[in-house]
C-alpha cells in the first residue's frame, strides 16, 4: 500500500516536473514586478512549446494589460518573439533598410508612395503586411487587386525582391515571429488587444525579423485607425520610440488624424492612380495652405504626410542629413519622376501588366457612377472613415470573394467643407448594380453636416525621436 502510495505520488512529481508551473510569473507581474529577459525567454518559449496552460497565459496577459511592461521588458519581449521564427537576411545590402509603418488609415496612399520614394533614393524599404482592421484596406490589398500581381512570396523571393527593387508589397508570412501569431489570438480572446506593451512588441518583432534598421511610424488615431483615442496615439508613439530605442534602433513616429480619409480616392486601383498621379503632379511643394482662397487641394492631406513621414525616412537612412536637405530629397524625388518610376517597377516586379501605369489616360472607368448627395446644406461636421472604407470593400468584393480593383469612391468633400444641398459628397464608381443600394447606405451613415464650421484639427499633431 505504502509502495503503491509512494510510486503514484513520484510520478505526479515526475509529472508536476515535466509541466511546469508559471503561477510565480503571474504573481510577479501581478504585483507590478519586472520580468528578467530570462523569464521574458521563459514566456515565450512556453507559449510556443505549448508548455503552459491557456489558463496562465490568458492571466498573464491580462496581469501585464493592467501592470504594464518596461521599455527593457518589452524590447526583450520583442526580441524573443522575433527569434521565434524566420528572419530576412538582408546584410549583404550595402544600403539603408528602412520601415513604414502606420497603425491604419483609409484612402491613405502614404506607404505606396514612400516605398517608391525611398527606393528610388537609394534605400530598401521592406512592405511585409501587418494586422489590420476589418474595414481597412490595407497596401498589400491595394495592388493585390490588380489582377496578375502577386503578393504572396517565400522569404527568399521576398529578400530578392527588395535587392533588385529596393521595395516590395507583400503579405504577412507565418514563418516570421509566429510567437506574435499565438500571442496576438491569445490578446483577441482575453480582450487584451489595447496593451501598449503588447502592440509594440508585436508590431517591432515582426519588422525586426523582416530586416528593418530603421522605423517611421505613423500613429494614427480616430475612425480610421486601431487607435481610437488621441491620448493613447500619443502614448503609443512614446512607448514605439522608447522600445526601438532600447533595441538599439532608430525610430520615429507621428501622431497624425484618421477621423477622415486621407486624399481624394478610397478603393484599389483608383488609389494606386492618385498615388501615380501626386508622384507625376509637379511635386509636392505646391502644397496650399487651407486658408488660401479658391478650391481646397484635395490632395493636400496626402501631400503632408507624404512630406514630413518622407522627410524623416530619408533622415534616418541618411540620403539627408539637415531638415532642408530632406525636404528637398523628398520634393525632387516627386517632382523629377524618379519616385513615379519607381512605383511602376515595383508593381511591375510583382507581376502588374496593366497599362495605364505608365499612361493614366488608360485608366479604365467603371460602368456607373454615382453621387452621393448632401442631405441638406451645411460643413462636413465628420466622416466615419471605417464605414466609407467598409461601404467600398462591400461594393468591389463580387460573391466569389475577388475584389473589383476599379470600384471605389472619388471626390470627397472633406471634414469642415461647406457644401449646398444637393451637392455630391462623394463619387462612386462601380459596375455591380446589385451593390449599389445597399453600398449608399454605409456611405450615407459615414457622413454628418451641421450647420458650424467644425474646430479645425491639425493633420500631425505631434512628433516622437
Ligand atoms: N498590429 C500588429 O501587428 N499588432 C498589434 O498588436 C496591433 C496591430
């Protein structure tokens, strides 16, 4: 009896040994403690080995939702989420590996333009696909529309790509920082999302691994973006630049509104020709003032982001070393056709035939339009950005899930616009007539006119080193 007592009670130690128990992590962030890169190791090995249970990760990661992590923390929490899968080998490249890298945003053509524009100055911009929201048509499903381009390539062709190129637009690949995978389900279901900590360790894992020495990071708040509220955009701009720091990198991010699309397109195609259109439109400083008289530039929101987050780009990778030399790099490259160029290779390299690319009279239209009339007489109080983006992805996607890459909406009467009633707010392009209806709501329900001119917001608010 007593042998038999001892023999079962050894092997539920044998067993209590072989599965440990990570009961003493979650007391320690509990009690607002900080994680040795040891334990950092110990997490992530764990979660990816299957080694603890779904109880204690779902504790922990809610322990560290509320407890927070330090910059130290969370560096090594990226660093080892990075290990946990493939990197890109892009050390051979004697040239600057830059990242862009923005938290969202509709109708916004800035990654596709400084892709182009920091490879035609001489820099790699790698454009692997981050997570995004439901509504957000991300870059990667802007020239995946096009039919003929691929976006989904292994590492190596990827790494080859960008050699030869000097960007590519590709989807996410499972292969690299897979422990950012399991994490990120495990955040989606114990509603620990918001972590600040969790998002830049996902976010910086991911680009470490995919070679990037460099950050610009576009935070962006409201509507349009994850980021809902303006204090945690900011939040989230310090702890980006402070975790790039500790892991040795340069970054810098901005905080910058998304409570209303960027430029004057949202769709596929028809972002892909304004972003040709603004890179061969005589450069980007004829930028207007807002307050200067005649029509609004309907492009002059893009051209600022396009400005300043190019401006820092080619800081970082030192094209430019003063603020005048980086606004002048950036405005040639725009002006001079370069960057323009640059777009069409990659699309090009990537499988694009079309050719409007390089003549944007052969533009194809769509077989209808429509305007989306003002209700009433007003200023354009605000615009759900996410619903305008939710109402086009619901337009071009035909039942067998292919997008129609020459469906969208043109012509946006922007936040603070005074418009007469009757006036289009917006012009659709499509050539599914069964859609339509159903499409008019969603961009309807995105628009609010009052009577007052609303308080004028800035474009970026503020910048993070
Ligand atoms: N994008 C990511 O890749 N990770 C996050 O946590 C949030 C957005």
């Amino acid at each position: 009896m007593s042998d038999k007592f001892s023999a079962s009670n050894r092997s539920q130690q044998q067993k209590q040994q072989k599965k440990p128990s990570f009961a003493y992590l979650i007391e320690k962030k509990r009690d607002g403690g900080e994680f040795t890169n040891e334990e950092i190791r110990q997490i992530v090995d764990a979660i990816m080995d299957g080694e603890m249970p779904e109880a204690q990760q779902a504790a922990l990661a809610m322990a560290i939702f509320f407890k927070q992590m330090t910059a130290q923390e969370t560096a090594a929490l990226a660093e080892e989420m990075k290990l946990s899968g493939e990197e890109l080998d892009l050390n051979k490249v004697r040239k600057s590996k830059i990242c862009k890298i923005s938290t969202g945003g509709v109708g916004d053509k800035t990654t596709l333009i400084l892709a182009a524009l920091g490879a035609a100055t001489g820099v790699i911009v790698p454009c692997m696909g981050i997570r995004d929201e439901d509504f957000e048509i991300t870059t990667v499903a802007k020239i995946g529309a096009l039919p003929g381009v691929k976006t989904k390539y292994s590492l190596s062709e990827y790494t080859s790509l960008l050699t030869r190129v000097g960007a590519a637009i590709v989807e996410p690949d499972t292969q690299v920082a897979p422990a950012d995978d399991l994490l990120y389900a495990l955040r989606q279901n114990t509603a620990t999302l918001p972590s600040l900590p969790l998002i830049t360790a996902s976010i910086l894992s991911k680009k470490l691994a995919e070679g990037c020495g460099s950050l610009v990071v576009d935070i962006k708040w409201g509507n349009g973006s994850f980021v809902r509220e303006k204090e945690q955009a900011k939040q989230l701009a310090r702890t980006i630049t402070r975790v790039a720091r500790a892991m040795e990198r340069k970054c810098v991010a901005l905080v910058t509104d998304s409570n209303q699309p960027i430029g004057d397109s949202v769709g596929t195609a028809l972002e892909i020709r304004e972003a040709l259109q603004l890179l061969g439109g005589g450069g980007l400083d004829e930028i207007k003032p807002k307050e200067q008289d005649g029509p609004p530039d309907p492009l002059r929101d893009q051209k600022e982001l396009v400005l300043k987050l190019g401006m820092e780009l080619v800081r970082l990778a030192d094209v430019a070393g003063s603020t005048l030399s980086a606004k002048q790099t950036v405005e040639r490259a725009c002006k001079n056709g370069a960057a323009q160029k640059k777009l069409v290779e990659i699309l090009r390299a990537q499988g694009a035939k079309q050719d409007w690319l390089d003549d944007l009279s052969k533009f194809p239209e769509t077989k209808y339009t429509k305007k989306l009339p003002a209700p009433k007489r007003g200023y354009v109080h605000t615009i759900d950005a996410g619903k305008l983006a939710a109402g086009v992805k619901f337009l071009a996607t035909g039942k067998d899930g292919k997008v129609d890459p020459y469906v969208g909406i043109t012509d946006i009467r922007k936040v603070g616009r005074q418009v007469k009633q009757g006036e289009p707010l917006i012009i659709v392009h499509y050539n599914d007539e069964s859609r339509i209806d159903a499409a008019m709501q969603y961009f309807r329900d995105a628009y609010r006119l009052a009577p007052k001119r609303p308080k004028d917001e800035p474009l970026v608010f503020e910048r993070v080193a």
